[in-house]
C-alpha cells in the first residue's frame, strides 16, 4: 500500500533492488550461536558480535533470572526520575572499576552515548576533530553539536597535527576516535594521537565499542593494550557486543558523570535499562575478569581463519582485530558474495554503500571465541569455493 506523498519511498526501494543493496531482515530462530538457524537454514554465524559468546553463558542468564523474579521486568521510569536503581549504580562502580577510571555511567546504547556525551564537551567556540572512519554514532554526535568541525584523514598523524593547529584559537578542543574501527577492523594510533592531543591541548575522547572484551588486561579495550590508562579524558564502550547483553557506558571522571546526569539527553529522556539487562551486564564483567581463556580462544580462531582467508588469496584490507572484511568490489558483487555464501551454509553480511565506498563493499566476517576449529575450517572451504566461483581468486595451485 501507497499513501498519498509517500510514492517516493517506492522510488528509493527500486533504486536499491537495482544495486542490489536492498537486504530483507535475516530471522534469527534459537540463540546467538556460531552455528545458528537464520531463515530457517542451519549456517556457521560469521556475522554477530557477539565476540565471547556471553550471550548465553549460563552465569549472565542466570543473573538476568534472578533480578527479573526479584525486581520485575522493568524499571519503571527514567533514572533522573524514579528509575535509577541499586543494579544500576552497582554495575556502573564496576566498569569504572574495570576501566580503572574514576566514574562510569551507562546509557541505554553505544549509539545513544556518542549522541548524548559529545555535544555535552563541545558547543559553540569550540572544537571538535575526527577520524573519517569514525562510526555513524560519533558522526551523528557531531552533527548535533554547534562546534566547528575537522575531519582528519584515517590514521594519518600528520592531518590529525594540522588539524590541531588550524583549531588552536578554539575554546575547547577534542579529538574523537574509534579504538577499532568497525568495517576495516584496523586500531587506532592511540599513543600516537594522545601525544599529539597532550602537546596541543586537547582532550581525548575513544569509542571502544569493538575493542572492549576483545583488547587489553581481560578485554579492557585499546586504552590499556597500549598503557595509556589515565590519559584518555573519555573512553566511551558498549555492552552489547563482547558483553554480550545491552548497552553502553562512558567511563570517565565523576564531574564528567555528573554533568551527564543532568545534561545527556539520551540519559534524561529514556527509561533506564530493565533489571535483567543490568544484572546480566554486570555478571558479564565477573566473566571478563574469571575467564580471560575466552579472549585467548578468540584470538587463536581469529589468527587461525585470517591466516585462511590469507592463504586463498582474498583482499582483506588491513584488519587488526576479529573483524575481518573480504573486499569483492562492487555492492552487487559483495550481495552475491553473502548469498552465495548463505547457500553455502556460511552467514557473512555483505556492506555496500553507503557503510562503505563502493569500491570496497564487501562481506565482513566476525570470529568468536566460541567457533570450533571445524567451523572455521568449514567456513574456509565455503569461501574458496565461492571465491573461485565468482573470480575473486585463482585456481588452486596444485601441491608440489
């Protein structure tokens, strides 16, 4: 159905269908697994976040049991109101605790955090710079700001410089990055942009969504993997992907936490986080701290399928983490990639514009820590032969 003055919708739908970029909704039936039902096809997962598999560790499920008998379904309200209860101020002692920062606060989504804290540090006057890679929360976050605005080219310490000095007579300034950026898997040059930030004044501010559980000390992110642990002014992370539940959290000082609390428009406008979901995130840093051999596993099933991937002659960019993009060009070839793949009993989301250039659309695949060895290796097969298929790498070379 079409109502008057919306035909135009139907107009860009075509234009979709005719890339070949327009994707219906995979349905997930059962858990988050490594290998799970989606659209009633059992396929190997390369797709979730769900880095550690702590979505259905008995220990986080059985915390959210608990505190839904014991404190209900929801919470009732806003927390600036009557919605901030004991499992919320407990979990939040302990990311700070966990981030070895003074204070934390949590929001109902990584998403939410980008757009509720970065137009609280920087308004009209100031100065706010950022990565060309950054995710859509932090370019949205911006974009909700009156601060002039620098974007720097990826990586590149001699723009971020420039930047810095072309901004110098603002009022404030801050320097915005991922800690792993979500479509090429790369990390940030932390020390090499703290110091620069430290020479020119300037604060820092990390989105760590894909680096927390998965680098540093017990999966404390990018900050301590590179021991710069109190020399970071925000470090912003998400409770929904290695944590395995929902959520984000900006961990920081108390007076930054505070001002939050009365000016964070995410925090002050949406009802908090049900019980559940803040039991669960909790027992989920509990895990972090008492079973690092997941994060071990993790790394070992990521070097393991890259180095596949690697093997076979597949463009996979310059990825540094679990996230691991297989270039196929075009956005219609990436398409036919992943559904090949999907026929192939393999799962891996194809990207196109406008995530990502055209040029470098791709399938970005995901390891988890949970992927036996037979998975992985199964994936493999089903990219080689895919691949060869559609021409993205050559005949096999026969074994000598």
């Amino acid at each position: 159905m079409t109502l008057d003055g919306m035909e135009w919708i139907d107009g860009e739908i075509d234009a979709l269908r005719e890339t070949g970029l327009f994707r219906p909704l995979r349905d997930l039936s059962g858990p988050q697994l490594p290998r799970a039902v989606f659209d009633g096809k059992e396929v190997i997962n390369l797709s979730s976040n769900n880095y550690l598999g702590l979505t259905t560790h008995p220990r986080i499920v059985d915390a959210a049991l608990v505190a839904t008998r014991e404190l209900g379904a929801g919470s009732g309200s806003v927390r600036a109101v009557a919605g901030t209860m004991s499992v919320h101020e407990e979990l939040e002692q302990k990311l700070a605790a966990f981030k070895r920062t003074e204070a934390a606060l949590v929001f109902q989504s990584g998403f939410t955090c980008n757009s509720g804290i970065i137009p609280v540090l920087v308004e009209d006057g100031d100065a706010v710079l950022s990565d060309e890679l950054n995710h859509a929360s932090i370019i949205d976050g911006i974009r909700l700001t009156k601060a002039q605005r620098k974007i720097w080219g990826h990586s590149d310490m001699d723009a971020l410089e420039s930047a810095l000095k072309e901004t110098q007579g603002a009022r404030r300034r801050l320097v915005v990055t991922d800690g792993v950026f979500s479509m090429d898997g790369d990390v940030a040059r932390l020390p090499e942009i703290v110091e620069l930030a430290e020479r020119y004044g300037a604060m820092v501010y990390v989105d760590d969504a894909h680096a927390s559980g998965v680098f540093g000390r017990n999966g404390r992110g990018t900050i301590d993997h590179f021991g710069l642990n109190g020399r970071v002014h925000v470090q912003v992370g998400t409770l929904s992907k290695a944590v395995g539940v929902l959520g984000g959290y900006v961990a920081s000082t108390q007076s930054l936490r505070d001002l939050l609390i009365h000016k964070g428009r995410p925090f002050l406008f949406s009802t908090s986080h049900p019980p559940a979901v803040a039991a669960a995130c909790s027992a989920a840093i509990d895990v972090l701290l008492d079973e690092p051999e997941l994060i071990d596993r993790l790394w070992e099933n990521t070097r393991h399928f890259k180095s596949g991937l690697e093997r076979l002659g597949f463009d996979t960019g310059h990825s540094q983490s679990p996230i691991t993009p297989v270039i196929a060009g075009s956005g219609k070839r990436a398409m036919e990639l992943s559904d090949r793949l999907f026929a192939a009993g393999v799962f891996a989301q194809g990207i196109g514009f406008p995530i990502v250039p055209d040029a470098k659309s791709r399938v970005r695949t995901i390891v988890t820590a949970t992927h036996s060895r037979q998975d992985l290796d199964a994936a493999l097969d089903a990219f080689e032969s895919v691949g060869r298929t559609l021409g993205l790498i050559g005949e096999a070379v026969p074994a000598t």
